[in-house]
C-alpha cells in the first residue's frame, strides 16, 4: 500500500514580516489576499512580442522540472502591445496573509524635492479638449488621459521606506514593488504603487474582475463625502463612462467563463484619497485545465481595459499616442503573479510612481468622454496623484 506524501507546511508570516524583510530587487505584492515576497531569480521570463501568458506557463514548467517546488512567475507588463516587460520564476517565495493596517506608516523621507509636471496643467487641459473634439467627431467613444510628474529629491529615495508608507496607509490596496530595471537605466528601477483596481484573479475555477471608472475625490468632510458618493451613482456622464469598463471586462470573461455574474448596476468603493464606480465580475471557469485560461492569459485579454485606455481600444491607443507627450512605460499596464495551476492574481498598474535614484515618475489619468469638463479631468488627475505623495510627505503639492 502507497504511503501518501508528506504534505510540508508553509512557513507563517506576517504581512509586516515580509515588509519588514523587503530589499530593492525583490519582488513584494500585498492584497485583501495575502501578501508575497519574492527574491531572487530561477529563470527570467523571455516572450519577445508574443503571449507573455505563454512564455510564463513554458517557465514555470521548466522550474517544476528543475525541481522547484510551487513555482510562481512574479512580475509587470507596460501599458502598450509592444511595451516593456520585467517578469521572472524567483528564487525564494514566502507568502503572508493581508496587511492589517497596523503599525505606524513611519516618517517620510526628509528630502529637499523639485516638482516638474509633464506636461504643464494647462497643456494637459488642452489635450482633454482636443479628445473632446475627437468624440464629438464619432471617432471615440473614451479615450483615458494621464500627466506624469517628475519629483526629484536631493537624495536618493529609499524604496523600502516608500513601500512601507504605501501599504500602511492604503492596506486594502494592492501594494506592490517590482524591479523593472533595464539595460542602460542609470540605476536600479523599482515600480512601487498601491493599486484599487483588481484586473483579474483566478483560484481553481473561479474568476474574479473588479473594473473601475469615474471618480470623485475624498475629502476630510464625512457630510461631503456621503454627497459625494450619491452624487457619483447619479451621475449620468460617470454612469456611462463605468459602463464601457464593465460592459468589456463582462464580455471577455464571458468568453472563458461560465455562470457569469455582472452585476447591471455598480457601486461605489472608497480609498483613502478617491471614491470609485465600481462593479464586481465573477464568474466560473468553462475549462481550467486550458493553458489559455491562466491568470495571465485572462489579463492579457482584458488589457487595456476602456478604464486605462478608451473605446474603441485601437483608436483610444492612438489618440493617447498623440496627446500624451510622456512615455506611460509601466503605468496603467499590469503587475502580479500566476503560479504551476494557473491560478494567480494581476492588477491595473495605477496609483504608482517608477523610483530611480533620486528620481520618481508619477502618472494619474483620468476618462474622457463626452460631457466631460477639462478643469474636472485635471482636478481629478491631482487627486489620483495624492496617494504616493501622500507617502512621499508631498500630498498637496500636484
């Protein structure tokens, strides 16, 4: 008679444990979840231009092979088809349950810093009217615009600091630090953020989407912000600016899924700076054991979702293209995990700033569609910008 194998038992940490042991270079992810902290690297992740999705699925087979146990691919993708990627099997994998908030978030770093916003306000105000023009035209129906800013300090930015800050202040986030490094980067580059907007998670058979799209921001005044969130639910431009995101992401699961659920009216969600239209998906796997219905290959068929991008995608790509005079690199691309089963967890890539020495670029968008107001779209890019500032000691300054 066969002896069943000994099954070993993860070793326990704490959320803060992992924080506490984070260092430039590892990889850390934290959501509502759990958290992982990743160091090291088995194998890196080569795709070219084809299925990423793929490319991790052959890696994590060939880690298994190796002798690596629970094999996990760790990682971020950019904003555009042809973008950058930064996504490796790791060495070492120690999980943790979710940040509880606890502790204190700890002082920001005591820097001198320099604020420089690309483009100027005025010009971002100016390219959400000529996006006006292209809708009222009928060659969009949305386009999302973002404005970087570059905030330089007069000494290096200590990333483990940073993230500390970012997941103690938002712990229902999904934090992340990843090393995004390229060949010629003046220094190591680490993509650190904390995100509300879960693209995609898979567990076994279940799926899971939360899209979000029209904002408000959150302000100190609890009377106002009850106003503020009614105000969202009635809000026909916000309403109809949501319903693009969630009718997309309910239409490409439902091409992998069954038993969908969509719910037809949204809610609102709360982070510590905005409020959010918000609808959560979920829905039932038609056939789990199918490569392309990994956690990454259903990510890589929601993005660009109509909430980072427009509608219709091609024409929103290209009209970003034109206005937007920054590079996104990783902003409003993805960020996350998938392990051996397909199972895994990736997120929109906002809320986040790409740290560089003494460096950090720092990318808000907001949706353009018509009936929308420049000044409100650039107020709301200002209010997306807190949540790093926020941990950089600079909320106020966009």
């Amino acid at each position: 008679m066969s002896t069943p194998a000994m099954v070993r038992p993860r070793p326990v940490h704490r959320a803060a444990d992992l924080l506490a042991a984070y260092l430039p270079g590892s990889f850390f992810y934290s959501s509502a979840t759990g958290s992982l902290l990743a160091d090291g690297v088995h194998a890196p992740v080569r795709s070219g231009h084809g299925s990423r999705a793929a490319a991790v699925s052959e890696a994590l087979d060939a880690a298994a092979v190796h002798g690596v146990e629970d094999p996990v691919a760790v990682g971020a993708i950019g904003f555009r088809p042809d973008a950058e990627a930064s996504l490796v099997v790791p060495a070492v994998v120690r999980r943790a349950g979710a940040p509880d908030g606890s502790g204190p978030a700890g002082a920001p770093a005591s820097a001198k810093w320099s604020i420089t916003p690309r483009p100027e306000p005025e010009v971002y105000a100016d390219g959400v009217r000529r996006a006006l023009e292209l809708i009222g035209a009928g060659e969009l129906d949305k386009v999302v615009l973002a404005r970087c800013l570059e905030v330089t300090a007069d000494q290096p930015v200590p990333v483990p600091a940073l993230l500390s800050r970012l997941v103690r202040l938002n712990p229902a986030a999904h934090a992340f630090a990843v090393d995004v490094s390229a060949p010629g980067d003046p220094a190591p580059r680490t993509l650190v953020g904390a995100s509300p907007e879960l693209l995609v998670s898979r567990r076994g058979t279940e799926v899971v989407a939360n899209p979000l799209a029209g904002s408000l921001p959150r302000v100190a005044d609890e009377a106002e912000n009850r106003r503020r969130v009614a105000a969202l639910l009635a809000s026909a431009k916000d309403r109809a600016e949501h319903a693009h995101v969630s009718a997309q992401v309910a239409e490409v699961l439902g091409r992998f899924c069954v038993d969908l659920d969509a719910p037809a009216e949204p809610s609102v969600i709360g982070t510590p700076t905005m409020w959010h239209l918000s609808t959560r998906i979920t829905g039932r796997l038609a056939d789990p054991t199918d490569p392309g219905s990994s956690a990454l290959a259903l990510a890589e068929a929601l993005h660009p979702t109509p909430a980072v991008c427009g509608v219709p995608v091609d024409r929103a790509r290209a009209a970003i293209a034109e206005l937007e005079p920054e590079d996104r690199g990783y902003y409003s691309g993805l960020v996350g995990w998938s392990d051996l089963q397909g199972d895994g967890e990736w997120v929109v890539t906002i809320r986040s700033a790409e740290v560089c020495d003494r460096m950090v670029r720092l990318f808000a968008g907001a949706g353009v569609v018509a009936g929308s107001d420049p000044a409100a779209e650039l107020a709301e890019t200002s209010a997306k910008f807190r949540t790093l500032l926020r941990a950089l000691g600079l909320e106020g300054t966009a």
